[in-house]
C-alpha cells in the first residue's frame, strides 16, 4: 500500500501545514517535492515547445534557381531571334551525315550478307565444287548441241538452228562417233541432294576430276576446230 502511496502525484499543501510538529515556517514536509514537481513540468513544456519551434518547416526561396529561370529565358529569346526565318543548320548537317552512314551501313550490311552466305571453308569448297559441275555439264550439252547441228547442216546441205531439227533427227545424230566421244565427258555429280555436303576428301578428288576434264574437253574441241 505505501508503494502506490509514493506513486501518486504531490499535492498542495493543507492548511493544516501552520499547526504541524510547532513547525512556523508554513510549510508542511511535502512542500519541497510539489515545488520540485511543478519546475520540473515547467522545463517538459519549455523543451517540448522548442522541439516544436525545431520541426516547424521553414519555406525558403533559393534566388540561384529564380536566376536559372531567367537565364533560360534570356537563351530562349536570344536563341529565337537569331535562328528565325533561317535554315536549321545543325538540322541539316545532322540529316547529311546520318544518310550518309546509313548508306554506307548499307553497303557493309550487304558485304556481311556475302561472306556470311558463303559459309565456312568446307562450305566455299561445296558451292566451287557445284558450280564447277554446273558449268562443266552446260559446257558439254552445248557442245553436244553444236555438233548435232554441225551433223544437221552437213545432212541437209545447208545450216539449221539445233530447235528445228526433229526429236527423230536428233537420235539419229546422237549415235554418230562425235555425239558419243563428248558423253564420255560427263561426270557424276558428287552433291545429289540438297543440303548435302561430302567429305572433304570427296570434294577435293571431284574437285580434281573435273578440272582434269575440262583441259581434256577444250583439247578435243579445239582438235574438232583445227580439223578440216
């Protein structure tokens, strides 16, 4: 009980305070501690008013940034009145010097295109050998071709485009000894499907066989030519 005693708030003192233990001074024992008490809330308020006075937002205007304004302004203004009415130069110069770059991004995106199309050094290898056949094979049709017109014209006695003469006509030249030497030129062709690329060694030895074939080919077409 006397612990929640000493809880409670100091109160004034009682008038009973002038009569106690003789004591004439007017105060009773608890005067000391209410008096403490009531300077001591005094001194919260005083320090709680001053956080107050500490938080309060001040607004402050920074003329730097009233100066920024301004001077934007003034470029603005000065800007407009020396540019109005007359071509955009830097526009321009800007404009030229991207087309220019685009069109030679062009020209660089197509070399890219080029080498990228060709492949790797297998696949070069792939697309010389085919094409080498390609043309060794028109070489030896249009010879074929010639020399059946050839035989035509010494038939009919006079000379005759090779799509004029019959298909009947064309069978019988066939098996004339001329027709038949230039199919010994043919070769088989070493890539058969699409997408398909052989051996290294494969491509090198047909790369070879034709090569071979073509210097025997112009050697008997230019017998065939020298020949009365």
């Amino acid at each position: 009980m006397s612990n929640d005693i000493n809880k409670l708030e100091p109160v004034a003192p009682s008038v009973e305070f002038v009569t106690h233990a003789g004591n004439r001074s007017g105060r009773t024992a608890d005067y000391a501690p209410w008096m403490q008490d009531i300077e001591d809330r005094r001194k919260r308020s005083a320090e709680l008013e001053a956080k107050r006075q500490q938080v309060k937002p001040e607004i402050k205007v920074e003329l730097s940034a009233i100066d920024e304004v301004l001077n934007a302004l003034d470029s603005a203004t000065e800007d407009f009145e020396q540019t109005r009415l007359k071509p955009n130069l830097p526009l321009i110069e800007s404009k030229k010097i991207v087309a220019e770059l685009t069109q030679r991004l062009a020209v660089e995106q197509a070399k890219l295109d080029a080498i990228e199309a060709r492949g790797d050094s297998v696949q070069r290898l792939t697309n010389a050998v085919r094409s080498a056949e390609l043309q060794w094979q028109s070489l030896v049709s249009r010879a074929e071709a010639e020399e059946v017109s050839r035989l035509a014209e010494e038939h009919y006695g006079w000379p005759i485009s090779h799509s004029k003469i019959s298909t009947e006509m064309k069978r019988e030249f066939a098996l004339h000894h001329s027709v038949i030497v230039l199919k010994t030129f043919y070769v088989q062709r070493s890539v058969v499907f699409p997408g398909q690329i052989p051996s290294v060694d494969a491509l090198q030895a047909q790369l070879q066989i034709v090569g071979e074939k073509l210097v025997v080919l112009r050697e008997h077409l230019e017998s065939c030519i020298k020949a009365p």
